[in-house]
C-alpha cells in the first residue's frame, strides 16, 4: 500500500484489504519512558458509526 498520511493511507487499506502502519511521535516524552515513537499496526476488520454526533460519516 502506498503511504500518503495517516488517513490517506487507512482508506486505502480498508479500501484494498491490506494491513497498515501508523508511527505516532509524541511531542512530550512521558515520565520514565524513554521512546521518542510509538508504532502500530493492525488489519482494518470492520466499519462502524461509532458516535452519533458524526451519523454516517465516511472516516
């Protein structure tokens, strides 16, 4: 899959059925730990309205 930002990129996933990464680099390091990224990563396996303040909304 081809890597065009964040949501560009979990679109295009769930739209080939493909896995997808997402680097999240905090702006504050938190006390104790010593990273500077976290990484995820995961298979899209469904799509849901998950507030109602946002009905049927496409992301």
């Amino acid at each position: 899959c081809m890597q065009h930002g964040v949501i560009a990129s979990v679109v295009n996933a769930f739209k080939t059925k493909c896995m997808f990464n997402v680097v999240y680099k905090p702006r504050m390091q938190f006390e104790g730990k010593d990273f500077s990224e976290k990484k995820y990563d995961g298979t899209i396996i469904g799509v849901n309205d998950m507030s109602p303040h946002w009905k049927d909304s496409e992301w």
